[in-house]
C-alpha cells in the first residue's frame, strides 16, 4: 500500500460547540436573511402582532372592567351586608277594578332589632328609608331619593362629604329639619351659590342645607349583578336624619300612578348591617337571610353580600381571562402556523444556499440552528411589535373613551413568551426539513 | 504511471460503484472505479454528458456515499462515517468550486468568504482578516462588501476560489469551474489553479474543453460510469 497521509489540521472535531459568540453571528446572519425579504418577514409576523396585542388589550379591558366593578363593590363596604326592602312581585299588578290600594311591605324596625338580638358579633346597623320627592329650591328643583338614614352613614358606605358636613347624633335624635345634599342635587339645585346655610324646600317643609357629599357614592341600584324591584334609583339625593324622615313622610307612601291611588307602607328601605370580622360576613348574611325569611311570609327583601359579590366578581374574571386565554393561545397557533409556513417556503427556497452550507462544512445541527434562530427572530419581533401595540391599544382606549384599562406586568411577559414559544415550536419543522436535505440534490436545485 | 510529482496518496477510490434506481430500472453512473490521487497533483476528469464525472466528484468531496467500494481520504474510511464527521471533513480538508459559483447571495464578498471559517469555529475577527487576505489574493480587493450579483462571472468565481482556499484545505474539487465563463475569464481562473498547485494543493477539476484539460498533469475519461482512459503528461 502506498502511505497515506493523515489531515494536517487537528481533526474534524473543531467546530462543534457552541459559544455565545457564534450564537451571536448566527443571530446576525438571521438577521440579515430576513432583512432581505423585508416585506415578507413584515406580513409572516403580523399573525402573532395581532395575537398578543390582542391578548394584551383584551386582559387590559378586562382588568379595567372589573376593577371598576370590585371598586363599586368594595364601596358598599366588604364587611358589610345590605338588606333592603323589595316590592313582592304578586302585589306589583293589582287588579284592573281595584282603582284604590295599598300595600304593607319591606324590612321593618322589628326585623332590626331582632337581628340585633340574635347576631352578637353585629356592631352597627344602618337603617335608611328612601322616599322619591322633588326637591325644591325656589324655581328649580329635582326628583330625588331622599335618604332618611343615621348620623354615621358617610363612614358606613364609603362615602365621604365633601363640603360642610353630616348630621349629627343629636340631630337625629332631636328630629331636626337639615339635610346634606348629594353632589348632583347641589349641582342642580345651586348652581351658583355654596348651598351650605340655605334652605330647600321638599313638600311643605323646609331642610337647612348643612353640607354637601362627594360626587359618586353607591345607594339604590347601583350595587352590580343584582337588580331589585324598587324603583330605579335617582341621579339625585338628599340625606335627612331618619327621624326627620319618619315624622314628615310617615310609614306610609302616597303614589299617584295613573288616576289611581296606591299606598305603600314601607318601614324601611334599606339598612346595612357592619360585622366585626369580615371572615364571618358571608355566615352572618346567611343568618340574616334565615332570620328575615322565619319572619316575613312573602319574599319582600332582598340581602347582599357585597364580599360574596365581590367573589363572583373575582370568579367571573377568571373565567373572562380563560376565554381570553383560548382566543389568544388560538390567535398564537394561527400566527405560529403562518410563521411555519413561511419558513417551509423559506426552506425550499433556499435549497441551494443550504446545500451550500453543508458542503463547506455545516452540520445538521448547524443548519437547525439557523432556521430555528429565524423562526425565533420573526416570533420574538412579533412578540414585541404586539405588546407595544398592545400597550398602546388600551392608553388609546382609555384616552379617548374614558373606559377604565389596567395593564398589568405579567400579560406583556406572559404573550410575548409565548410567542417566543410557539416561534420555537412552528420553527422545529421547517428547521429539520432544511437539515435533513441531501447535500448533494440540495446543490443540485435550482 | 508517472510518478513524478508525489509517491503519496491522499485520496483512494477502491472498487467503487454508485447506483441510482429510478422507477425501478438501476443506473450504474460509476461503476468498479479504482483511482488513487496524489499529493500536490492537478488532474482533469474528462467525459461525455452523464458518464459520471459530477457522481465522481460528489464522492470525493464526501457528499454522498458510494453503493459499494471503498473511498479514502487522508486515511479516514469516508463510507463508514456519519453525517456529522462527513461535514467536518468537508469542511476541514476539502475546497469546492461550482460552475454556477454556488455564493450566498444575501452575504458579501468576505463573508462568503468567511462562511466555512465560520462552521470551523473560527473566531470572528481571525475569519475576517483571512477573508479579506484571500479576496486580496484573487483580486478582489476593491469589492469586498459587494454583494455577488454586483460582480461579473469571472469575479464571483474568484470568489468560489478564494472561499475554496479559506480553509487551507488538503484536496479542492472544481466541477467544470471554467463552465460558466468566458475564455478570458477561464484563463485567469487557470492561472490561479496553476499557483495554487505550484504552493502544492492538490486539485481535481471536470472540464469539458481538451484546451483546459491539456493545462493539467493527468487526465481520467469517463465513459458510462468506468474510467475509459487515465493518461499522465
Ligand atoms: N440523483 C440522481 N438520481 C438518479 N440518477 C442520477 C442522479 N444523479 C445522477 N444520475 C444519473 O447518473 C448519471 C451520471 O450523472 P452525472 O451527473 O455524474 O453526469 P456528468 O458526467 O456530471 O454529466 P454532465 O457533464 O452533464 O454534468 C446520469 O445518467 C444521471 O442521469
Ligand atoms: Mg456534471
């Protein structure tokens, strides 16, 4: 045999690792490939964009939504429940012949005290009646819902004044004629003057306005998810101490309601009761609830539990985030398989350039890497043109429509892994096609 | 056979036989083929169309493996190794040079160049002075950030010569390297084979043109897949 000589170099084992450097370069020729086909690259991505800019919007409204609506709740207070007094269906119609009527219906001071009696761990109740009355200063007035309520309501329902003040303990118990006006009414009614140390007038009695409550405030109908059938609560409101309340207007209601009279005799309309410990708010508000239904024959009230509430609140938003979370992962897929796609286009495409490759030395291994760093680079570009959009989409929304939007921290995070993921997952295919070409009918394509 | 040059094998192709099945007939495209290759010569592979010159090539550059035979290059057994160590050789020992140039049309001149440094692991700034070392060499000084379809024929195979050379390779293998080109431009690319001999590369090339063949030491003819002649000058 004739000598044969032995490669000079240091054998075929030298390009083998894979150091960030090299990663770097091969990001670059990535990089550059896809520059080439700008446009391309541009409309492969926009699937995932609009992907996770949809994600990430959509969780923003949605977060701002129920925000808004565990906000409205935890007004009413997380240790409280509101138990309020509800016209029962069957005397809602009364028969066409019976012209002149009247019901007895609602939460009455006995309920109160029987509560009071049986539930220890209840501190403080808020009873409130609400009459529906126009409220007169000289030429102007409103129809508000007057509150006869408690000297602590303000405390009680979150709802702090925001001119003058409240009334008083004494002035409740002296039955005095002052009222504090909701923000609205004051508006209404004053447009010009500070109506604190006026008078208003509501039926033949007047109220010495003596302070002003803050704009919002929950009362009537505005607790979420439930509807009562009271009345639709009024924009407008007046609070008067409730002995004020029960000796002008009485127990009973004079409604005038198309030729016919219709009198209600309703005690009270409202009242909140606090519970020291918020743990025990949703028992206590089943106590209540049995202890109204042993005394009352029909079904003349209603109990909230603000907390409980706020439960179903906080369920349904999990819930709306897994439909959210299936539209996106669907949304993903669809733009993953775009990606997928186009890469396998790519792949073929380029044929010759990765026969190319192999001949001057690349390993299989080397060309998985540089389509799956493609797929990567197109994914995680549409990752962060989404979540720019994303977070641009709901800044917009909010600006222009004033509808509340939260976008908090992970949903930017989570999309735009995901995206990267699914670059990473579409990628594999067209990658290990690229690699699994024969080098010599790769060269050979044309 | 004249054994003036060099005594010492580098490449050796032992009863080789490729076959091709399609559509069920077989096709012997070579067929018991016996060459030895020496250190530092320049040889020719003539032949008509489809006799098996670029089926030759492709085994000696270690892109493909033969039905059956033997073929060795610098002692490695190449049909009993993997994908992997195929590429390594390729990309270690061996130099290609295409008719149609065969560049990377969305890189430039040096990194064309630099591509089979690159898949040796080299580093990055090592590759570029070679590169551009090289591109110098075969007169491209003044294009080096050109991108491939800003140069004429003759340039980018200067380019297919250079990133041939990148490597220092043992063997380079020329498949009708001179095809594609004017008799202007072969000549200059003849001339560079010329001097890479002369610096005792060894080279292999397929030509179709007697003119260029007579240029080299020894030429093989093909006819049907068997060596039909094997001349030394
Ligand atoms: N991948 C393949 N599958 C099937 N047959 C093939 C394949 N590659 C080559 N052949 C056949 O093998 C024979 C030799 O082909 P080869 O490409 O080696 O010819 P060649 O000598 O290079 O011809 P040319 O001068 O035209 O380039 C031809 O008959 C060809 O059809
Ligand atoms: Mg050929």
């Amino acid at each position: 045999m004739s000598a044969v000589r032995l490669s000079s170099s240091g054998g075929p084992s030298v390009g083998s690792s894979f150091t960030f450097l090299r990663l770097k370069r091969t990001v670059r020729v990535g990089v550059k490939s896809l520059w080439m086909h700008r446009l391309r690259s541009l409309l492969t991505v926009l699937g995932i964009v609009f992907g996770v800019c949809s994600v990430i919007a959509m969780l923003a409204i949605g977060e701002g939504t129920s925000y808004a609506v565990q906000e409205q709740i935890r007004k009413l207070g997380s240790s409280s429940i509101i138990i309020r007094s509800v016209k029962p269906p069957e005397a809602e119609k009364p028969s066409q012949q019976q012209r002149n009527w009247s019901i007895a219906y609602g939460i009455t001071y006995a309920d109160i005290e029987i509560i009071k009696k049986t539930i220890p761990g209840v501190t403080v109740v808020v009873p409130a009646r609400i009459i529906r009355q126009a409220v007169w200063n000289h030429a102007k007035s409103v129809n508000a819902d007057i509150y006869g309520t408690v000297a602590w309501y303000p405390e009680m329902r979150n709802h702090p004044v925001e001119r003058g003040r409240f009334f008083s303990q004494d002035e409740v118990d002296r039955t005095i004629n002052v009222c504090t006006l909701g923000h609205e009414t004051a508006a209404a009614l004053f447009p010009v003057d500070d109506p604190v140390g006026l008078n208003v007038k509501v039926g033949a009695n007047y109220y010495r306005v003596i302070g002003v409550m803050e704009a919002g405030g929950t009362g009537g109908e505005s607790i979420p998810g439930q509807s009562s059938a009271a009345p639709k609560a009024s924009l407008h409101k007046m609070y008067i101490p409730i002995s004020a309340a029960k000796s002008r207007f009485g127990e009973t209601l004079m409604k005038r309601t198309s030729g016919a009279m219709e009198s209600e005799t309703v005690e009270l309309h409202e009242a909140v009761i606090q519970v020291h410990n918020q743990q025990e708010v949703k028992e206590t508000g089943e106590i209540v609830e049995e202890i109204l239904a042993r005394n009352h024959k029909k079904k003349d009230y209603e109990v909230f539990v603000p907390l409980r509430l706020l439960e179903q609140a906080e369920k349904s938003k999990q819930m709306f985030n897994l439909v959210l979370g299936a539209i996106a992962a669907i949304s993903l897929i669809v733009g993953g398989i775009g990606i997928m796609n186009i890469m396998l286009a790519s792949v073929t495409e380029r044929t010759r350039e990765i026969g190319i490759r192999r001949a001057l030395g690349a390993k299989k291994k080397d060309i998985i890497v540089q389509f799956l760093i493609e797929t990567v680079i197109l994914s995680g570009l549409g990752g962060i043109l989404g979540v720019i959009l994303g977070v641009l989409i709901p800044f917009f929304i909010t600006y222009f429509s004033d509808m509340k939007t939260i976008v908090t921290l992970w949903s930017p995070i989570i999309a735009f892994s995901i995206s990267a993921l699914v670059g990473i997952v579409f990628g594999i295919y067209p990658a290990l096609r690229a690699a699994n070409m024969d080098p010599v009918e790769a060269l050979r394509h044309e | 056979m004249g054994t003036a040059l060099s005594t010492e094998v580098i490449a050796r192709v032992e009863d080789v036989t490729k076959t091709y099945i399609m559509g069920g007939d077989a096709l012997n495209a070579l067929q018991n083929v016996n060459i030895d290759f020496h250190a530092g010569d320049f040889v020719s592979i003539m032949g008509p169309s489809g006799c098996g010159k670029s089926t030759l090539m492709n085994l000696l550059g270690c892109l493909d493996r033969p039905t059956s035979g033997r073929y060795l290059l610098g002692g490695h057994d190449i049909s009993k190794m993997d994908d992997d160590s195929l590429s390594a050789i390729r990309g270690a020992q061996l130099g290609f040079i295409f008719q149609s140039y065969n560049l990377i049309q969305q890189l430039s001149v040096v990194e064309n160049i630099e591509v089979p440094l690159y898949y040796q692991g080299r580093a990055e700034d090592e590759s570029r002075a070679i590169a551009i070392d090289l591109a110098t060499r075969v007169g491209l000084g003044s294009r080096l950030y050109h991108k491939p379809f800003e140069l004429s024929g003759g340039q980018q195979q200067r380019v297919g010569i250079a990133r041939a050379l990148a490597n220092d390779p043992l063997v380079i293998l020329a498949d009708e390297p001179t095809g594609n080109l004017d008799s202007k431009s072969g000549d200059e690319i003849l001339k560079f084979f010329h001097e890479l001999n002369e610096q005792g590369k060894t080279l292999i090339m397929v030509t179709h043109s007697d003119e260029i063949a007579a240029q080299s030491f020894r030429v093989i003819r093909l006819r049907d897949g068997r060596i039909e002649s094997d001349v030394r000058r």
